[in-house]
C-alpha cells in the first residue's frame, strides 16, 4: 500500500510539471516564512508604486490587519475586489509619502502579469491554543503568497472521510487563522478518491463535490484531478470566476464541474466573428439560476453585447430571480436591475451602462404593445431597437412561445444571442402542437444543446436525490372513460379529501423527519397540489378544521409529542380582479391570510399579496437566518401550480399531489422541488399521489425514460416489496451471531468479528430503509422477526466492541485497508440526542457581523434554551458551556460581533479543559505537561500499561513525594497510583476533556 507521503510527493510533482505551473517553495515551512514570502511578493509587484523606500515592519502589520479576516467568507468578500483586481490601501509612516494603494492580486491576468503561483507543504501552523497538539497541513496552494487552496490527503487505506474531519478540526482549533484566513478552496483525496468544498466555518459533508470532465465522465484520482482542476490557469480561474458569493447565507459557492463546463461552453458559442446560440439541459435542482448568474457575467464582457436580459416566465419568479442575482452580485463587478414596468424596461435597455436586467416575458410582451400604441416615444424606440442584447432564458422549454421568440428577433436590427436553460426540453416526444414554420423543441427553437447534465448524472455525483414515489390512489381504476368519470367525482368527494387530509397528517411522521427530529433539531416540510384553487380551498378548510379539533379525527400523539404546533399550513394561489370567481376567491384568501397573520405575526392583506407570497416563499426556502428558528417555519404549503417549477427550498422533503397526471416536463419539474440535497437523513424526494395509481406510475416511467436517455431505474427509491425483501436477507445473516451470552461474538476470532461488523452495518442500512415507509408501521417485529429495541441494542454494542477490537495499529510503511467501512454512521435507532451543529448554526444567526445587527427574539430564546436542554442528556459538560455563551451573547451580542460560534466554543472548551486538567495536576502534583499528553492520546479501552506516556507520569520521583509533603489522602505510592489511573479514566469519560 502507497504512503501518504508517497502520495503528496506525487502530487507536488504533477502541480509542478509542465510550462508555467506552480513552483514548489520547499524552503517555506512555518506561517511566518508565508507571510515573508507574500511581503517579498507584494513588494516586487509594487516596486513602482513603493519607489525606493521599502515596507516598514509597522506598515506590514496594517497590511497584516487588513488581509486577516475573522470568516472565510469575509476574505472571500476581500479577495473579489473592484474591476476584477484585489487592492490594500495604507497610510505610509513617513506621512510625505501619503497613501498608497497596492495591488495584491490581478485577477485580469491569469497566467500571466504579476501572478506568481507557489505550493507549499508541511507547514507548521502557530498554535492558538495552548492546549492544542502540534498541527501541519499537507499541502497548500499560494496565489502572490496567499493560501487559496488547501490538500488534505490520507493514504488508500483510509477514507477521504478521514481528511474532511481533519480539516474540520483544524477550523473549530482556529488553525485556519491568520494568513491562512484566505482560503476558499479545500480538497481531500486517498488517491483513488478526490473530492473538493469550499470553505466555511461549518463544513458540510453532503457538500463535498466530485469532479466530472465535459463528457460528464467521474474523475477521480488525484492526479488527474489535479491536471484538470489545480493546475494554471484552471485553479486561478476557479477561486476568481467560478466562485459566488451568497450575501444571505454569507456562504462562499464554488461552482460545480457541469457548471463550469456550461459556461464554457457558452463563452464558446458567444465569442467570435459568428456567434450561435443554443441551450443548456441541466437537470432541474442543479443550481440552473447559479449558473445562468455566471453566463450573464461573462456575457456582458463581449465587447459587441450592450445588455444581457435574464428573461423569465411570472412575476413570483422575476422576484425570486431577481433576489438571487443579487445576492450573488453584492460582491461582484456587475449590477442587477429589476424592471417594474414596461417603460421603465425600455429605459433600462437603452440606458449605457452595461447591466444585467431581470425581466418577465410578460413585461417584454408588454413593451411591444406600448411601441405599437405609443407614438410619443419613437425615439426611445428606434433606439432600442439599435440595442445588441443577449437573452439568457429560464426554464426555456416554456417561458417564451416560438411566436415571442420571432416577435423579438424580428424587432432588434441585429438578431439577439438566446442561451436557453431547462431542465426538461421539449423532444419530439412530447413537441408542441404543429403551427406552420414554429419551432416544435427546444433545439429547433433556441439552437444545438451546448451541454447536458441529466437527472441520471446528478444523482450519481450526489448533486440532487433520487425520487421515492408512493400510489395511494383508489385500487380499482379502470381506463373506461364511464369509469374514469366515477373515478374523477369520487375524487372530489369530501370523503376522499378527508381521507387524503388524514394521509398527509400521518405520513408527515416520517416523510417530513418528525420521527427523528432529536437527530437533527428540525423538521422537513411539503408541499400539496391539487387540480383547482377551489379544491386546494377546500381542503384548506378541513386542514383548519383538523387543527382546531372541530372534526372526529385527532391528529395523532406521537406526532404533538415532537411538534405541539404541528400542523402550521398556508396556502398561495393567484388572485384576479375580474372574473366570475374573484369575489370568493379573495374572500376566502383574506380568511387565510388572517390564519397566517396570526400563526407568524405578520400583517398582510389583499392589498400587498405579493409581499404574502414572497414571504411564504422565503418561509419554505429557509435560506434567511430569521426563517431557521421551528416558531417561523411552516410544515405544509397548498398549492395548484405556484411553486412547482424554478423554485428552491432544500428543507422541503415532500411532494404529496391529489390531481390527474402532468404532462412529463410538468411532472419532472413538480418532483424535482423535493430533491434539493440538504442533510444526512434526507436520502430521497418523497412524492406520494392519490389519483390514478396507474395512470401516475406509467406517466412517471415515461418522463424518467425521456429525461435520462432511455432509463430511470437509478432515479427511483426501491419498493417497499423490494426493501423488506433486502431486509429480509440482511436479517438472517446477522441474527446468526450471538450478542447475548457471556461468551458472544464479542471475544470471537478477529475474522468471525470482522463478518458480523459488515452483517451489522448491512442490517443497520436496511432496517433504516425500511423504517421510512408507512407498510414499516403495520410489522409487529417481534413477532415477525424476533427484534425488539432491547435486542437491537444489544447488537449494536457488541458491533461497537467489535469495532474498537479491529481497531488496528496502521503500518505506515505498508498500510492495509479496512476490512470494513470505519466511517459508516448507523441509522437505524432514533437518536433523541440534538444535533450539536444545529445549535451552533442557530446561535450563529443571533451574532451581529459586518454593519448588520440583531434582535433576539423571546422565541428564538426559548428554542434554543429547549436545545440545549435536550443536549443536557447526552452530554452535560458541553451543554453547560454552550448555555454559558448563549447567555452572554444574550447579554452583550455586540461583544461577539463578527465572531464565529464554533471558534468560541472550542475557545471555551479548551479553558475548561485546562481548568480540570490543571486541577487534577495540583491535586496529584504531576507534571501539567505530561498529563496533557496523555489526555489526548488516552483510550479507556487499552491497558494502562499501554496508554502513551501512562507510565512516565507515574514514574515521576518527585510527583508521590511532593504530594505526601501537601497532605494528600493516599499515603502509599501504590494506592496514589491507583487514584491517579482511576482519575484519568473518569478525567476522560465524563469530562470537557472528551468532547
């Protein structure tokens, strides 16, 4: 087996190799020497500006001050620049100098100019703690001396797993402080595995992306990875273009590989003497409006195009959008502009300035008409029609008609560039109903498909989820049209709504996480679609009837245990003024917006509906800190067609749909609300429908075999036939180990414990499965199985012994690898343990940062309060420091303005720690130091004898003596030692000291 070092020596070699690479700088070993090595840097690119009079140490420090951020997503702020080029302005000592300005990175000359590209390797990180060990990174990329992007790498035998906690642990230890502040990007790699993320406080292991190449082919070896990603001008390009920032989340982005391939593509077919337009397929849930962000940006570095115009279909969406871009473009050299009329459009277009502008078809339609009709503005309009605009169009395959297309083009003097994106193109398949020379598809309309990502894709590089889909509709459909027409009343009788309304309460247990929630802190939510608003009123009504205990049936114990207030429900459908259903349709809104006013404290009305849809939209996204607390999330949204394309809200786990089937675009778009990639427990969207079984379950074939090239079965969850069936043969093979006598598998040959880990972590893995059906809640599993949670637990503390028994010592010269997956977490048994960095996500949002502050809420304290209470249980120790700092920040958040939680914590942890520690060393009198170490290499389950550095504290001449002389109780160095050994071990398994 290859060594570690082996695999960074390799790895340096291939960054090195070729023409204007990167040069390795082996004499840098400490932070000291990087910040030398940026100085000497930042002076020679600046020779002009600093003349003959060099940097003085004070000036330095400024510099030092100013390139130190306390986020990574502060830095990240610093690093985009103006006009694509990163600058620190100081005052020089000698004030007849006056103010200089120093460029510090040109992100205008990639590969060329002052960019200077150096990896490093093995440096020492300055301790910030004294209770910290000795900490070295393995390998570092430097762009004009300032760490970018950081390698963690293990050897074959361990998981990349293994590298991303390590990084983790360098974060919350504060490591990543100082110099190294500036990083944006992290990679982890075993070789055979290479995964990358972007940098924040709080990594997130679902976020770990693999790279693919332009054929959508995984690449994942190291050293390929590192030709196609960390080699110039590709690493450059990714921290300076195809990072984005999120003003909200305050969250640095890096984009995804068929992001990137997207957008070259594009630039491609934009650039040149003859530009072509086209689309891009990427699935829907893959970040289609992140990426079609970029495209704009570039677009408008074209020298011929004076606008890029982001045109989409409603005015929910032209928010939405709207919001998104600028979000992204905050920090960004472009600007985004909203238009709110069709004048104001016109304006907008003709003005010279080169702008992104977000509209709606609706608004350009609405232009047009206005030229026709409105003959005191030909000027305005000749001029815009002079305009060379490239269009960029969301959810392509509807939002412009071929007729508005045409419309366009033959507007414009010069013909507009179209970049299409969708994630479900027309095919001749399912084309558009024939209409003379009309475009029919997608590409008959917009141009070649310039890139395709598929569902089938996605769900491979763990970019979206899968589907779960459940038929609950009535069993004896039949495809008689007499029939069909039975079928289509019984379905909007008030019995089948009551029944549905009871499926969705119930159901919510498991599909929206509730039965769970102690695993994470929080819930899931849905989303429910019926075939008209007045049906979606109606079940409103019996919704609200539910809730307030007006009907027989009581929404069940279990699920008011774990949610009190479950179900909090809103409903969203368009309003119009004048038709024969407006009256009813807006007094039964004002009835729900009143519901709504006093489930959140808000106060909407008819008068700003758009304001009410926003915020149930913002409610459902929980992207916003003040949307993260349970008091102001929702569990269930109705709904006829709002929300069932271009929108993102990753909490929202479920997709229940009491209507006939879509058209395959429509339904794919529906599905993929749920799929959003969000958390651990969240492995699929779940859609569950309640008319025609048949009818769905064939549609959904058919829009899975058009939207992966021929085939879904990798898109779909398995049946619950197929799961009991897996779990049926996990089952028999684990029960055979015994787990109950005295002599259990526990003290079995390594080969035999070996077995039953993999048998266990199978049966784990399949028992979870099943659990997340509903058919899971009719099995009696003693009866069945012979299983009950008494049993289970006794299996899964023989799997945990046998675990640590296989724990062995790692050859570095000649590394095996395990036997079984040392990462696999089990799943199967509720942990009613709160999820720790949901807390410190939650005490986040109360920290004022930046120019920002906050109000906390009597609410938000009480939820908070109610967490850390539950942590209580599980580990007592941390909860008290963690309820410590929750009450200052309460007291004083602007003593922790720009502070990071996590760091806080572990600044606390480790004071507390040196309390115990130096308590119990004083007690004893032994060595402090001698002590530390043994603490943080101690292993309960090792003999004394063989815990590290056990016997040198013990051996200590002057340590039994010294404690004699102060009066300690045990009087002979036999009994002292026994204490000492006793002590550690309790030090260990109930102090701060294990966290």
């Amino acid at each position: 087996m290859e060594r570690e070092s082996s695999i960074e020596n390799k790895l340096i070699n291939q960054l090195v190799t070729g023409k204007s690479q990167w040069t390795f700088r082996d004499d840098l070993r400490n932070e000291e020497q990087l910040w030398d090595n940026f100085f000497t840097i930042l002076s020679n690119n600046n020779r002009r500006v600093l003349g003959e009079v060099a940097l003085t140490e004070n000036e330095k420090s400024v510099i030092r001050a100013k390139i130190i951020h306390p986020t990574f997503y502060q830095s990240a702020v610093w690093l985009a620049g103006a006009n694509r080029q990163v600058r620190v302005q100081i005052q020089r000592d000698n004030t007849k100098l006056g103010l200089i300005d120093l460029l510090v990175l040109d992100n205008t000359n990639i590969a060329g100019g002052t960019s200077v590209y150096e990896v490093v390797h093995q440096i020492s990180y300055h301790k910030r703690s004294e209770m910290n060990r000795n900490r070295r990174g393995d390998v570092t990329l430097l762009i004009n001396g300032l760490p970018l992007i950081h390698i963690e790498l293990k050897n074959r035998a361990h998981s990349t797993k293994e590298a991303f906690n390590q990084i983790q642990k360098y974060i919350n230890e504060g490591e990543f402080n100082g110099i190294y502040s500036t990083l944006q990007m992290f990679v982890v790699s075993n070789g055979s595995y290479t995964q990358y993320i972007a940098a924040n406080e709080q990594l997130r292991e679902k976020f770990l992306t693999n790279w693919v190449d332009d054929h959508n082919e995984p690449v994942r070896d190291y050293l390929t990875f590192a030709r196609d990603v960390l080699s110039i001008p590709a690493a450059h390009n990714m921290i300076a273009d195809y990072t984005v920032l999120d003003n909200v989340q305050k969250n640095i982005i890096l984009l995804r590989p068929y992001q990137i391939h997207a957008i070259e593509a594009i630039k491609k077919a934009a650039y040149g003497d003859n530009p072509t337009s086209g689309f891009i397929w990427h699935t829907t849930g893959s970040g289609k409006t992140l990426t079609s962000y970029k495209v704009a940006h570039n677009l408008l570095t074209i020298p011929a195009i004076d606008k890029t115009v982001f045109l989409i279909d409603r005015n929910d969406l032209d928010v939405q959008t709207t919001q998104a871009f600028e979000t992204y473009a905050e920090n960004d050299s472009i600007e985004v502009e909203n238009t709110d009329n069709s004048y104001v459009l016109a304006k907008k277009l003709t003005a010279n300035d080169k702008k992104v502008i977000v509209t709606t078809r609706q608004k350009m339609q609405a232009l047009f008409r206005r030229i026709k009709e409105d003959n005191t503005q030909k000027k305005l309009y000749q001029k815009l029609q002079k305009v060379n605009l490239a269009f960029i169009v969301d959810e392509c395959h509807r939002a412009v008609t071929p007729d508005q297309k045409n419309e366009l083009d033959a507007f414009f003097a010069k013909k507009p560039r179209w970049y299409g994106f969708t994630g479900t193109p027309l095919f001749d398949e399912n084309a558009r109903q024939e209409k003379g020379k009309n475009a029919r598809t997608t590409e008959q309309q917009y141009g070649p498909c310039l890139h395709k990502y598929t569902i089938k894709d996605a769900i491979r590089d763990n970019a979206v989820l899968g589907f779960r889909t459940e038929e609950r509709g009535a069993v004896n459909e039949n495809s008689d049209n007499e029939n069909s027409q039975d079928l289509a009343k019984q379905y909007l009788s008030k019995s089948h709504m009551y029944a549905v309304a009871k499926s969705i309460i119930e159901s919510s247990y498991r599909l929206l996480g509730i039965h769970n929630i102690g695993r994470r802190g929080y819930s899931y939510e849905a989303i429910f679609t019926t075939s008209s608003i007045k049906q979606a009123q109606e079940y409103y009504k019996i919704f609200q009837d539910i809730i307030n205990g007006k009907t027989d049936y009581k929404i069940p114990r279990k699920i008011k245990e774990q949610l009190p207030d479950f179900p909090k429900i809103a409903i969203t459908y368009s309003v119009a003024e004048n038709t024969d259903e407006a009256e009813v349709n807006q007094n039964e809104m004002k009835a729900s917006l009143e519901d709504y006013n006093k489930m959140f404290n808000t106060n909407f009305s008819l008068a700003n509906l758009a304001a009410y849809n926003a915020d149930v939209n913002n409610r459902l996204a929980r992207k916003m800190p003040q949307f993260r607390a349970r008091s102001q999330q929702m569990d269930l949204v109705i709904v006829v067609d709002r929300l069932l394309t271009g929108f993102d809200a990753p909490a929202l786990s479920t997709l229940y749909i009491d209507r006939p089937p879509m058209p395959a675009q429509n339904l794919l778009q529906a599905f993929s609300r749920t799929n959003r990639i969000y958390d651990q427990d969240k492995k699929y969207g779940q859609i569950v429908t309640f008319q025609y079984p048949e009818k769905f379950k064939a549609a959904v074939n058919t829009t899975l075999a058009l939207y992966t090239d021929g085939g879904g079965s990798e898109i779909l969850a398995p049946s619950w036939e197929e799961s009991i069936a897996r779990f049926d043969i996990a089952e028999k093979q684990v029960v055979k180990y015994d787990v109950t006598s005295n002599y259990n598998i526990t003290q079995a040959p390594d080969e035999e414990q070996i077995d039953f880990i993999r048998a266990y972590q199978d049966f784990d893995k399949n028992y979870a499965a099943i659990q997340t059906y509903d058919e899971f809640n009719e099995l009696d599993m003693e009866q069945e199985y012979g299983l009950n949670d008494a049993y289970v637990e006794e299996m899964q503390a023989a799997y945990e012994v046998c675990k640590e028994n296989q724990k062995k010592p790692v050859d570095p010269i000649d590394p095996e690898p395990e036997p079984f997956d040392p990462d696999y977490v089990l799943e199967s048994l509720d942990h009613q343990t709160i999820n720790y960095e949901y807390i410190v996500q939650l005490i986040q949002t109360y920290i004022p940062s930046e120019d920002q502050s906050v109000a906390i809420s009597k609410a938000a304290i009480e939820e908070i309060d109610r967490y850390i209470d539950r942590l209580n249980k599980k580990n007592p120790s941390l909860a008290k420091i963690m309820a410590e700092l929750w009450l200052n920040i309460q007291m004083d958040p602007e003593r922790y303005r720009n502070r990071q939680v996590n760091e806080l914590l572990q600044e606390m942890i480790d004071q507390a720690e040196d309390k115990q520690l130096k308590e119990f060393a004083d007690e004893y009198c032994l060595d402090l130091i001698n002590l530390k170490f043994v603490i943080h290499n101690y292993d309960p389950e090792l003999k004394d004898s063989e815990v590290p550095g056990l016997n040198e504290l013990l051996q200590d001449p002057h340590a039994f003596e010294n404690y004699i002389n102060k009066g300690g109780s045990e009087k002979t160095r036999l009994k002292w030692r026994k204490a000492v050994r006793k002590g550690i071990k309790e030090l260990y398994l109930s102090g701060v000291v294990n966290m």
